[in-house]
C-alpha cells in the first residue's frame, strides 16, 4: 500500500515543470534513520574520497543535496519530491519522500517490493547492492545497468521531521565510470537536515 504511492511519486517527478529549487522545509531537525529488521551490510565507502556535487542545491523536509553539476537543470515537484536532469536526458535524478503510516515500517519488506518492481519494470537486471552511506546512515541501495544505460536507487526509512520512506534514485547513460562518479558526487553533497 505504501509502495505505490511511491512509484506514483516518482512518475509524477517526470511530468513537472523545470523550476529552480524544491521546496524546503521550515525548520531543521536532525534525521533518525528508522531501524530495520535487515542485518547490517558492508558499507561502500568509495563517497568518502568523492568529490562533491557542485550543481543546484535541492531542499527535502529530512535531507538536502547538489545535482551531479552545473549543467544539469533542476525540476520541482510537491513538498518531498524533486529532481533533475542532465542535457540531453543522458541523466535523470529523483528524490521522494513518502509518508509513512506508521512510525517502524517493515523495511525489509519495502525493499524486497521495491527490488522486484524495479526487475519488473527495467529492461536490465536489478540487484541489492552493498549499503552505502548518506551522511553517518547506512541505507539500502538497488543497482542495475543494461547496455550504457546505469541505475542506482538509496532507499531508507526517516523518523524527522515526519515518518517517510526516501527513495533517492540516479539513471544515467553512457560510460559505467562517468555514472559511478556522478553517484558518488550527489552522496557526497548529501546533509541531513
């Protein structure tokens, strides 16, 4: 039930007018990752030494982060949705946050339902990959390429400033390098508010 909702809300991402940045949250709080049942993986540290995203700024009510560049064109959305795009649709990036109903979702099974929509919606295969982290949080990530097309989604769970479950999903094409680096840059440009 929470899980369409989200794909709805990365749809509705696409069809939204170009703008500058999405909307913010009035106050800050710090984020609490909601806890979850999986075992702890090992944690990619390859964004330690990446060097941060340098485009536009965009604000979410639990986190804000930078577009890969300054070439890529920020898209806003309704409060706890957002993205952008590179020129010529050679990269796509979305964010949602999704409310959730209650405060201890089972991630575990939100994962596993996400991990099996994406194999059924993508023309290459989706894998659980290892967890990385976004700011001191260890959270979920699902990967895939196909051809010189690359797709990378961080999901977790977030208790401030409401309950949600954040998915943080990044698609380019071209060279596998180039998509790794671009990923590293946004998780580097990654802050809780």
């Amino acid at each position: 039930m929470i899980v369409a909702p989200l794909l709805c809300s990365v749809l509705a991402v696409g069809s939204c007018s170009a703008g500058g940045e999405a909307p913010v949250a009035d106050d800050a709080t710090s984020p609490a990752a909601s806890p979850g049942s999986r075992a702890p993986a090992e944690v990619d540290d390859a964004s330690l030494a990446a060097s941060e995203a340098t485009g536009a700024r965009l604000r979410f009510p639990s986190a804000q982060l930078r577009l890969p560049d300054q070439t890529w064109t920020a898209k806003s959305a309704a409060k706890g949705s957002g993205g952008g795009y590179a020129p010529g649709l050679s990269g796509k990036l979305f964010i949602n946050e999704v409310p959730t109903i209650t405060n201890y979702p089972d991630l575990d099974e939100l994962l596993d339902l996400s991990l099996a929509d994406a194999n059924r919606d993508e023309s290459f295969a989706v894998r659980l990959g290892p967890e990385r982290d976004l700011d001191g949080v260890s959270v979920a990530v699902l990967e895939g390429s196909g051809g010189r097309e690359h797709m990378v989604r961080l999901e977790t769970g977030v208790l401030e400033p409401q309950p949600a479950y954040l998915t943080l999903e990044i698609r380019t094409s071209g060279s596998a390098a180039l998509h790794r680096e671009r990923v590293d840059a946004v998780v580097a440009s990654w802050q809780w508010r």
